[in-house]
C-alpha cells in the first residue's frame, strides 16, 4: 500500500521542479508520449480505435453501428504533435498576434468558436461560420464548400486572409525564426532537418506541425459509441426512441450524417437560409464550376455536436432544435425568390412532430465525447499570452445579437 | 407544371449530347449458325464467388446461425422486448395478430419469422404514424413472415448488416420503400410481395453480393431498384403495374459511387404504366411512366431472358443523368451505362402509348411509338445478340457479345457468410485501451488517471483486478478523480485491454 501512494507523491515532486524550471524560462520540452488514442510505433503515432475491429463496404467508412472508419491520417511524432498544439494556441502565428487557430477553434466550445460567423483579426464577422476540429483527421475535404482536400492546404485559408489571421507566408517564418524557442522546438520536433546550424523553420514544417495535432483530436468514445459497441444500456429510451428517428427513412438524417463518423462527406444543396442581409451563398458552385451544385454545402460530422452551436454554414440555427426542425418545415422553403436551386432528394416533408424533434435532439447530444480533449498550454514559446479566451469572450457577447436574428 | 418539366425534360436529353442514331433497321436479316460455342460469361463477381466456392456447390445456402434460444411473442406482446431480451442465435417466432411498433435489431444473428396460422400472418401496423416497421444493423438477420402495412417510411431496412435474408413477407402501402437493405454485403431477398410503394419496393442501395429473386411486384413507382451497388442478381421476379419495372441506377452524391456487374434475368417485366406517384424531387420522380427496365449510368449490366411486355414507353432504357434532372450534379460519379449487355428477351407490344417525356423524345427523331430498346447515350461498347428481333434507338454501334448466356452464375451470394466483424489479426485489447483507457492513463505522465506504469507495479499478474476495478470502481486515491465506470466495453474487452495495459512498455 505504501508503493501505491509513494509513486504519485514522486511524480508530484517531479512537476513541482520542472514546474520550477519552466518558470525560470528555460527550453521547452516537447512530449515525447504520443496523445490518447494514438500508440506509438516506431517515433510515430497510430490512431487506435475500436472501430477499427470492424470492416466497412468497400472500405468508404460508412454504414451502421459497427461499421470501419474511413481513411484517416497518423503517422505524426508525438513532438510534432506537441508543437502543433504550441503554434494553435500561439496569436505569434496572426498578423497582428491578437488571434490564434485557438480563438475560432476553442477547444471548450468544440473546437468552434460559438459564434453564427467567425470573427478574425479586423474585429469583423467573416462570410461563415467556423467549423469543428474534432475528428478532422477523417475527413477528404476541408471548408464549407469542400475547397482544400488536405489539412495543410487548408490552413492556409485562415492564416493568410486579410480577415481572419491576416498574416502572410514570409512574416509568419520571420516571425517564428525569430524566437528562439520555437527554433528549439522544431528542431526536436525535426531532428534530422536541423542537423546543420543555418537551419530555417520552413513552411511545411509548420503546417505539417498543425495538422499532426489537428489529427490527434478524436472523439470517438461517446455514449451512443459504447451503444455501438454494444452496450446497449448507455442510451435511455428516448435516446434510443431519438436514434430511430435519426436513421429511419422519414427523417432520413443518417443518409447524410451516416455513421461512425456521422457524415458521408458528400455535397448537399438542402437550402438554409443566410443570414438577414448577407447575399446569397453560392458555396460548392464555386469550387466544383458546377451550377447545379448553387448552394451545397459539405454535409457536417455531428459527433460534438452539441457543442458547437450556432448551426449551418451561416450559423443560422441558435440551437439543435432549430436546426433539426428546419427539415420538416418544408423543402426548399427558405430558398431566396429567383433561386433555382436542385435541392437534395432526402430533403423533403417528413412531418416530424414536436415529440420527434426533441428525440432527435436527445440522440444528438448522446455523440458528445471530449474524453481526448488536449491540455491548452498557459504559456506560449513565443512569450505571448493566449488569446483565445478573449475571443472566446467575445463570441459569448455576439451570440445573444445572433440569437435576435 | 407538369407539362414544362416534361419540356425541359427533353430539352434536356437533347443538350445533354444526345445520341441521335439511324432507328429503324433498314439492312436484311443475316442468318448465322455458330459453328462452336461462345465463350462462358465471367464478370468480377462471378470470379469472386468461384473463388471461394469449395466443396459441392449449394445455391444460396445462407442460413442465420441459431442457437436454439427460442422467444415467442403472442398477439398483445412487444416484438421490441423479445429482441430487447434475446442473445446473438435467438429465433424470435411472432404469433400472427397486429403489432403496432417499430422493431429495431442491433445485434448479431438474429432470426425474426412470422409464425403463418391458417393464411394468418403477425401483422406489423404502421397506422400512417409510425416511421419504419423493421430496422436492422446487425449480421446475420433472417426477417421473414411478416404483413408489414401503413409505415411512413420503409418497411424492412437495414444498415450495414451482412448476410441478410429477407424472404416470405407482404408489404402493402408501406411509405417510401417495401425493403431496403443498405451498406451491407451478402444478401438474399426472396419470395416478397411487394405493393402501394412511392419509391421502390424492393430497393438495394450501396451493397455487395445480394440476390434479388422470386419477389412479386407491382403498384409501386419502381419495382425492383438496384443503386449504387455490385454484384446483384435480379432473377425470376414478377414485375408489373410500376411506373418502372427494373432500375439499375446510379445515384449521384453518394459516398458509394460506382454500380456494376447487376444481372437482370429471366424475370416478367409486364405492363408497367403505373402513373408516377413520386415524391417530388426524388430520383424516380423523373421516370417516365411506362418504362420496363431502366438503366441509368450502371456499368456492367446483363439483361437476358425477361419476358418484357406491355410497358408502354420503351422495354428496356439505357441513359445517362440525363433524366437525373432533379439531383445536383456530382464529378465523381461516371455517368455512363458502359459495357451494356443484351441477351436473348422476349419482347412485344412496347411503346405503343408513350409517356410525355418519351414521346417529346421519339418526336425528334420522327417516331411516334417507343422502342423495345432505346440508348440515349450511344455506348460504343455495348453489345446484343440477335438484334434483328427488336426494334431499336442507338444501339448502332452495339456489337455481338462474345457469350450467349450468363448460366454459369447460380448466385451471386458468397458461399461462405461473410465473416463476423471483429478482425482477425486485430487485437482488442490494444484497440481499447489506446482507444478508450488513454483517455486517462498514459504510459509515465499525470493525466487524468494515474499513469499506467504505475498501475502496472500495483496489479502486475492480475489483469482480472483491472478488469473487475474498471468495470465498477470505487474512489481510492485523493489527488485523482474517481474513475468513471467501463462497464460499456464487454468483459472479454476488459480483461483483453487490462492484459495489454500491464505488458505496455511505452
């Protein structure tokens, strides 16, 4: 009994003097343990879930209860990784150093922002509402209107527009060579790379820094998962009720949102409505050059989702039952006048009752799971405070303005 | 409305690079006696399925494994409960009377049979209020002697389960589809009868391996739908009074993007001039009443042997998304029905009353009545025998095929179930306790829970204490929260994870 408590009062006394030592700014430390979820095999890290005991049809990673994941990305070191959450929660990486990836991507409002659109570095709402990160790593596309295929491209979005980060390519690698810890850390996180001296941080380091801890954030270990799994006691009789609703073919949500991972990442014209004086949003028209695709949009992962409200690209739906009634209101009935569009075959009039949507509802929450939440550092190699509680603070001000709309 | 949709329609099918070939068959009938016989016919399927084929062939021999667990559900009682109740092998035997419930099945193995008393069947009453009569996820289910009547959604549907049989049921007016197994692979549907659907009776959507025979159909906007999907088999169906007999479709915008290798056979495709009672804006909404089998963008597909009569638009329609006018438009999706192949039908007295949309079409190329075979597109690699038989429309570069029957492919079911979903190879304990116990143990760090090193030197031989303390702990340590119950993952699970979690060295 006594070993049982002597190890963690070593392990106290262990932290207390690092804890000391970083206080006396000394290096940073890089973890050398990959995150949860994730083993590691040789330097790297591999996801590990159990849906990965089960097969998927031709291996797309939809279907059922146990049904596979699709693809995935891995393969990241576990210092890559803890140099990736480093520059998310770093404001060094925005123009102006008063917004991080953190401030629109909070990891406790579901790495979304609470916000109907996102706020950037100009103080000024942006065209759409910030997604989540949560389970990114299984995802073939990125943005609202699928238009970058990979984490790093994306990121580029955010980091080099005028509205959101506002910085560019050249001053963010001015900015991180120039501080000395970060130099440090990406030399443990890339050895081999900064063997030689003169060695620069370079762009895809950063990026591929980014994505490493942006394809730890899974959440795959929700209640409706041990239901799943096969413990059919995780979900009460609504919830259960909830369920049924969801994947049956009046409601239809589950030939979307299919799961494990709740979508089928597939474009979707379902017509909701923009917000009150903001012009019409053509979304995936854009990407694809493809008319008929006016107004679709990437259909969303509900896993969190009962954490990132408001919903829809616009952040429309101040709550999930708004959100799921606007599916029995009527197809295409908050289509613009002179809008053509090709809504979706699914959307259509399947006379929910108010009991029904509140089911749905209670499933919903059911696919909340945080059990991999990462730790959000309080101090920043660049010697910047994190920022993204501010931010944070504003959204909770601009959610009752949304909520008026 | 319906006038302009009909105009746009073929307006559409002329933008949309129509093919418009020479119709009628103007050069003499040649005569031909093969002087050896035509190659067997082989598709990727057919392969599979002799692959594995050992010993002595049996044709859909497919069983739900039963372990002699036996639950009766009388007139008054729950279904729900009985599954609720049963264990993976369970035979559900339901007393015939009327149950007004939903029954949903996640579980392995499971056998729901109707027991049939004198024509009496255990009836599953929707009331115009219930969304689907039976749903399934788990592998293995047998779902059989039901009357399934008045859902508003489907009335048998699964998701993702594996060697399915659904066989011996009615299903009358029954919302949007009769019996839609999706995402699953290994399937049997068999002896249905099917009526009053506004989508598909018999709809097999993004699948593997299933056979589609003996089912009659009918009074439904399509009868036997087979989308997004590989290796069907339609045969020896009934189909009759639909807008539409036999669909093989691809629907675009969905994660599963390709169809192929469907074999329509031998079934009766007759008089089907059902009005299109559709929902708006679903794909069969753009079927033209009065189609016998449709074609749209499946590659692959073997027509033989039907019985094809009565329909009064056209026999058979091969076409591209052209009709597809209601769906977004998908890149990833081919829009061509490649490799079509046409053997030995029946057909007469098709097209004589064609449908708006077709006879705007016949128009442009000066035809009043519809063909007993159309192909909008044109396919240079498709073929037909005897071709001198039917009348026609762009079938001009069809050429002969190179076998004269598809014969040699009994099934295209798998003659081994596929295997249960736990992998070999794959070891649980390792996927639970980096996909579950991480969340709080690390190998030497503080997280959340003690690091696991620690607990390592506390339980060291005794993974049943992990096990026993993960699935109901008690508080024991101050500086750490009180762990939350796993009794969510099995015991095997625990006790698999706790072994792993005291030989992890990192």
């Amino acid at each position: 009994m006594m070993k049982q408590y002597l190890l963690p009062a070593l392990g106290c006394l262990f932290l207390v003097l690092s804890g000391q030592l970083i206080a006396a700014e000394q290096d940073f430390q890089l973890k050398e343990d990959c995150p949860p979820g994730f083993e590691l095999t040789t330097g790297h890290c591999e996801l590990r879930s159990l849906y990965q005991m089960y097969p998927s049809l031709v291996g797309a990673g939809v279907g059922g209860l146990k049904t596979g994941l699709p693809e995935w990305r891995d393969g990241f070191t576990p210092q890559q990784t803890d140099l990736g959450r480093y520059l998310f929660f770093d404001p060094a990486l925005s123009g102006d150093g008063s917004v991080s990836c953190a401030s629109c991507h909070h990891p406790d409002k579901g790495f979304a922002d609470g916000l109907g659109r996102s706020i950037g570095i100009t103080g000024e709402p942006v065209a759409r509402s910030a997604p989540t990160l949560w389970n990114v790593a299984f995802l073939k596309s990125f943005f609202w209107d699928a238009r970058a295929t990979t984490l790093e491209q994306q990121m580029q979005g955010p980091l080099f527009d005028a509205h959101e980060m506002g910085n560019s390519p050249d001053k963010l690698l001015a900015t991180l060579n120039g501080i000395p810890a970060y130099r440090d850390l990406f030399a443990q996180a890339w050895p081999e790379d900064f063997a030689s001296d003169g060695a620069q941080i370079r762009l895809d380091q950063i990026y591929a820094a980014i994505t490493a801890f942006q394809v730890s954030l899974i959440s795959l270990n929700s209640r409706y998962d041990h239901y799943a799994h096969g413990y059919h006691e995780a979900l009460t009789e609504p919830e259960i009720e909830g369920m049924n609703i969801f994947r049956s073919f009046v409601a239809r949500c589950s030939e979307c949102h299919t799961p494990p991972l709740f979508t089928n990442q597939q474009i979707a014209v379902i017509g909701t409505p923009d917000p009150e004086g903001m012009p019409f949003d053509i979304g995936a028209q854009k990407t694809l050059k493809e008319p008929s695709q006016r107004g679709g949009f990437k259909v969303p992962s509900l896993r969190n989702i009962d954490l990132t409200a408001p919903y829809m690209h616009s952040g429309r739906f101040a709550t999930l039952r708004d959100a799921a009634e606007f599916y029995t209101d009527g197809r295409g009935h908050a289509v613009p006048e002179g809008e053509e569009l090709k809504i979706h075959w699914h959307i259509w009039e399947p006379k929910l009752s108010d009991d029904e949507l509140d089911r749905l509802v209670d499933f919903m929450k059911t696919l909340t799971d945080e059990s991999f939440k990462p730790d959000q550092p309080d101090r920043l190699p660049s010697g910047m405070k994190p920022v993204h509680n501010d931010i944070a603070q504003l959204g909770s001000n601009h959610d009752v303005e949304t909520q008026h709309e | 409305m319906n006038k302009l949709a009909v105009a746009v329609g073929a307006l559409v099918l002329l933008g949309g690079g129509y093919f418009l070939g020479q119709g009628k068959q103007s050069e003499p009938t040649v005569i031909k006696v093969a002087s050896e016989p035509k190659a067997a016919f082989t598709s990727s399927g057919s392969d599979e399925v002799a692959a594995a084929t050992t010993g002595a062939l049996s044709v859909r021999s497919l069983e739900t494994p039963t372990s002699g667990e036996l639950i009766v559900v009388k007139d008054g009682e729950s279904i729900q409960d009985a599954v609720k109740a049963a264990s993976p092998g369970a035979v559900i035997k339901v007393m015939p009377g009327t149950y007004k419930e939903t029954v949903y099945i996640d579980k392995d193995n499971i056998t729901l049979s109707g027991v049939i008393e004198q024509g009496r069947y255990p009836v599953l009453e929707g009331e115009g209020v219930r969304n689907d009569a039976v749903l399934y996820s788990g592998n293995g289910v047998t779902i059989e002697n039901l009357y399934i009547t008045h859902y508003k959604g489907n009335g048998i549907m699964g998701q993702a389960g594996n060697n399915y049989i659904i066989r011996n049921n009615y299903v009358v007016d029954t919302g949007v589809y009769g019996i839609f197994p999706q995402l699953g692979k290994n399937g049997i549907v068999s002896h249905n009868i099917i009526s009053g659907i506004e989508d598909a009776a018999i709809y097999v959507g993004m699948s593997d391996h299933v056979d589609v025979v003996y089912n009659q159909v009918y009074e439904s906007v399509a009868g036997i739908e087979i989308e997004n999907s590989r290796h069907a088999l339609v045969e020896a169906n009934y189909v009759y009074n639909n807008t539409g007999g036999i669909l093989a479709f691809i629907t675009p915008g969905l994660p599963i993007k390709t169809c192929g290798d469907v074999l329509i056979r031998n079934n009766f495709v007759v008089n089907n001039n059902h009005e299109n009672f559709a929902i708006p804006g679903s794909l069969v909404s753009n079927i033209p009443a009065g189609a016998g089998i449709l074609n749209m963008a499946c590659d692959d597909v073997v027509i033989e042997g039907n019985i094809i009569t009565g329909n009064d638009s056209v026999g058979i329609l091969l076409t591209d998304f052209s009709l597809a006018t209601s769906a977004a438009k998908d890149p990833d999706s081919e829009p061509n029905p490649n490799r079509p192949k046409i053997l030995n039908n029946i057909m007469q007295n098709n097209g004589t009353n064609p449908a708006p949309l077709v006879r705007a079409f016949l128009a442009t190329q000066l035809e009043t009545q519809g063909p007993d075979i159309v192909d909008t597109v044109g396919m240079d690699d498709g073929c037909i025998l005897n071709p001198e038989r039917f009348r026609t429309l762009g079938l001009d570069k069809y050429g002969d095929c190179e076998f004269s029957n598809t014969s040699n492919v009994v099934s295209y079911t798998l003659p081994e179930p596929v295997p249960p979903r736990s992998k070999e190879g794959f070891k649980k304990g390792k996927l639970a306790y980096y996909g579950v116990c991480a969340g709080c143990h690390a190998y030497n760090s503080r997280m959340i829970g003690p690091p696991t090193q620690i607990l390592q030197a506390l339980y060291m031989d005794n993974p049943e204490g992990i096990a026993a303390y993960a699935a109901n702990p008690v508080k024991k340590r101050d500086d750490y929260p009180e762990m939350p119950p796993q009794g969510h993952l099995d015991e095997e699970t625990l006790m698999a994870a706790a072994k792993y979690m005291l030989k992890v060295k990192k």
